[in-house]
C-alpha cells in the first residue's frame, strides 16, 4: 500500500496516513475483513518511523473503521451501525428536589448486580463497567509488573501512590487541557473512594450540597450517610440547568457542588466549555468548591471540552478519575486532582482509611500505560461502544414506544431513557428479570427517588444481548401502557407506594 505524504504539510504524518486509509475504506477500496499492511511493512512503505503508523492505525480505531486482532494484525472493520436517532428529544420537567428523607439503595443495587452476573446467559443493562474482551494483554503485563518489583510488593507504599504512577497519569492529564504535576495527585481505591474522602473533607453535618438530578447514586449514598441536605438541580440536554443553580446557590449557600460534567453518570450528557466556564463563575461568586468526578473521562467517541479543573485558578475545584470504567474496575485504581491548602488534609484522610491502594494495581496500571497498551486498548473500546450505543440507539427505535425519549451520549457506557409518566418502572424492572434481563430503574439517581420514569441502560454488550434485551424491555413496557389502569377501589393507600418529601 503506497501512502502519498507530504512533508512539507502543516498536518501531522500519521494524519495524513489515517486519512489516505480512511478514504480507500470509505471508498470501497479497502472492504469489510481486509487486513491492512502490518505496522513494520507500511513503516517501510511509506518510511517514517513505527510509531507514526501505530498513531495512525489507532485513530482509525477511534474511528471506528478498524480494529486489531492480538498476533494477527489490523483489519478494516464491518460497516459500522449508523445512528438512525441524530437528535436527541430527551427534554425532561426541570424541577428541584430537595428531599425531607433519603432511602438508601446503591448497596442493594450493587449486590443484586454482582448476584446476576453469576447466573448464565443474564444481560445486565445496570452495570457502568466495560466489557472484559480485549485484554488478554492485561495478563502477561501483569506478571511482567509483578516481577520487576517484588520486594516493593511485600512493604507498605508512599499514601500518595507510587512515583512513576503518578507521573504517568500526569502525563496523561495534561493532554486533556490539565496543568497537573505528580504532586498534585493522591492515587485512590477507585473514585468511589475519592467521592468519600473529598465529600468528607468539606461537608458536615446540616451542611448544603448541590448534585445534578439524576446523578450517581453512590454519591447519594455518602452525602446521606454525612448528614448533608442536599438539592437536586435538574438536568436538562445541555447539564444542570444553570439559572436554578444560581438561584439556589443564593438563597442555600451551599458548600460544594458535586458535577460529572464528561459522560454524565447516568444520563450519557457532556457539556459545553461554556456550560464549565459559567458553572465555575457560579463556583467562584458564591464561594462554593466543587468536585467534578469524571470516571467515563477518555471513553468520548468526539473531543470534548478540558475539564472544569482545567479552568480553576483559585484551587476551588477537586477532579477524579479512575481507571475502573476504561481497563479494569477489580484493579481499583482511581486518582483525585488536588491543588492548593486542600492536599495536605486530604491526603491524611487516606492514610487513616487505608494506608495506601495496592501496590500491586498501581504497578500494574503502571507497565500497561508504559506499554502503550492503554491508549490502544481506549481506541479499541471506543470503536467497539460506539458500534453498541449505535444498535442500542436502533433497537429502542424499534423496540420502545413514541411516548419514550433517551440521550445520545458521545461515548461512554450507558445512556438514559426518559419514560411515560403513567407507567411503573420497577414493576417493568421486576418482570424484566425473571426472563434474565436486568435494568436500573433510574429513581435510585434521585434525591429521595422522587424522579420521573426512567432507565439507566449500559450498552457494554453485544449487539446480539443489546437486542434481546431492549426488545424485552419495549414488551414489558408497550404492555404495561396498554393494560387498563385499576379502579380507585383497587389501589393502595398513597402512602404505601410513594414517599413523600
């Protein structure tokens, strides 16, 4: 294959290889199941160094035009399901919660996932995690970390996490728009555990917290065990609706805000760099810290805006990560961005917890991101969700009635179905799983499960599971809507079935 550069172009190389490539695939040069040269032949080809054309090749994983096969090489990829729903309708009632009671539900929730995935042939819509194909590399890293480090394995590690880590993930901040150094991180048992360290370095009891509504339900679960009051502010399709926000960030004078502003859990929503910037305005004009948790961050299809942690220049804002939602979540690695007088107390919060995260994750996320295999494994689970959210756009077309509205997330693993207002969605859920098929009912992602009718749907499936489920769920649902309400006579006192504020 002769790719024509020009070396004189302000585009960089592997660039104009990806485009040259990209072209001959959409052109119908290059068909379905095609492999393309190997990484030393096109090098000598085209002569520029190895690494340009692993560049290429991983782009036009991104893309979605191409994946690899481990020993065998690259091939061009089936067509890619389109999205036959390009505009989103999701345009939910915009109304505060701000609940006298909360119920806890993240445990039972959890645990009945983890019960499911036990039984054979269960399609789990419920969990955020990625799929575990593709990793068959993550085995051998991790005997090659294990043993370059064996004594280190067997002491106690620095709080903070290991040196190398963190400067590898530095590294890797400051390509999303951070101004971060290895001194201002703290590595995590997974951001689960960021949430609660941060969330109790500011809040005490009685104090105010504003959340989005619908949000992470876990963070839900350590504000109510705090004692926090907490507002929901609801989300519309560009994020939290703004001019509520300052409405109560006036009148409350909250403590901190709490925002996922990539890949919204559980909505699939990204804002604007606008929608950050006047977020953070907010933030600063009425002294309120903000902790922005972006787990799905680096599993967006589509550039998205720096973080809002990228804008901060008064140490107002503390970021999350982790590396649970893009390798591998039973390694338990997260990381929290923090700068400024709030390191030092966050930091001895740690050490009081745990002492430190393992050793032996750390060393292993530490050889996959020096391998290289972790930006290519993120090319690969790009390309791969991008095809499921596609079938799981085309199935609810198919499947759900008119009356339902859903988000069109740019990457990530779930989107969110906004449902009838007359229908009972736990009923659905309960139904849903006695034919094996389990879904979260999106009232434990809000405050006091006050929220409309909806549904957290993962698409970290195969497009075969993705079907088979959504055409479950569209049954279950068109059935319950056509069924005839029962008489008054017949229903059960208000107070046996909802919870009042």
């Amino acid at each position: 294959m002769k790719i024509p550069l020009d070396r004189q172009s302000t585009e960089p190389v592997y660039l104009q290889i990806r485009d040259r490539i990209s072209r001959l695939i959409r052109g119908g040069s290059l068909q379905p199941g095609d492999r393309l040269p190997s990484i030393r032949t096109l090098a000598e080809t085209a002569q520029v160094n190895k690494l340009t054309v692993i560049e290429a090749y991983g782009v036009l994983e991104a893309d979605g035009l191409i994946h690899a096969r481990p020993g065998a090489g690259y091939f061009v990829n089936a067509e890619v399901t389109p999205s036959p729903k390009l505009n989103s309708t999701f345009a939910p009632a915009q109304e505060v919660i701000i609940p006298s009671d909360q119920t806890e539900s993240f445990f039972d929730l959890y645990a009945m996932s983890a019960q499911v995935r036990q039984q054979p042939g269960a399609i789990d819509f419920s969990r955020g995690i990625p799929r575990v194909d593709g990793l068959n590399d993550l085995q051998r890293i991790a005997r090659r970390a294990v043993g370059q480090m064996p004594g280190d394995l067997f002491r106690y590690d620095f709080p903070q996490g290991q040196t190398n880590l963190r400067k590898q993930i530095a590294q890797m901040l400051v390509q999303q728009g951070l101004d971060v150094s290895p001194e201002h991180l703290i590595i995590t048992t997974g951001s689960m555990q960021g949430i609660s360290l941060a969330l109790q370095h500011y809040i005490q009891p009685g104090d105010w917290v504003i959340v989005e509504s619908p949000t992470f339900h876990g963070a839900l679960a350590v504000l109510e065990e705090l004692g926090a009051r907490v507002i929901g502010i609801p989300m519309a399709r560009e994020g939290m609706n703004l001019d509520l926000l300052e409405q109560y960030l006036r009148s409350h004078h909250p403590k901190l805000i709490y925002t996922i502003s990539t890949l919204h859990n559980p909505t699939g929503l990204t804002t604007s760099l606008a929608h950050r910037q006047q977020l953070l305005a907010l933030a600063e004009h009425y002294n309120c810290q903000i902790l922005e948790d972006n787990a799905y961050e680096g599993l967006n299809v589509e550039a998205v805006p720096a973080p809002i942690k990228a804008l901060d220049c008064h140490d107002r804002v503390v970021y999350l990560g982790t590396f649970s939602k893009t390798l591998s979540p039973g390694l338990r690695i997260g990381y929290m961005v923090v700068t400024g007088d709030h390191y030092s107390p966050l930091l001895k919060r740690k050490v009081l917890c745990d002492l430190h995260s393992s050793a032996i994750s750390q060393a292993i996320v530490s050889e996959y991101l020096a391998s290289g295999h972790y930006r290519r494994h993120l090319n690969r689970g790009r390309s791969s969700n991008l095809q499921s959210r596609n079938v799981m756009l085309q199935a609810l077309e198919q499947h759900f009635p008119q009356e339902a509205s859903w988000t069109i997330p740019n990457g990530g693993l779930f989107l969110w179905v906004h449902l009838p207002a007359d229908l009972n969605v736990q009923s659905v859920c309960q139904q849903a799983l006695v034919q094996n098929v389990l879904v979260s009912s999106g009232s434990p992602f809000f405050l006091d499960q006050q929220g409309y009718p909806a549904m957290r749907l993962s698409f970290s499936h195969s497009p075969e599971d993705i079907e088979r489920g959504l055409a479950v769920l569209g049954h279950l649902i068109k059935e319950q809507l056509i069924r005839p309400q029962p008489m008054l006579s017949q229903l059960k006192p208000l107070e046996a079935q909802t919870r009042s504020a």
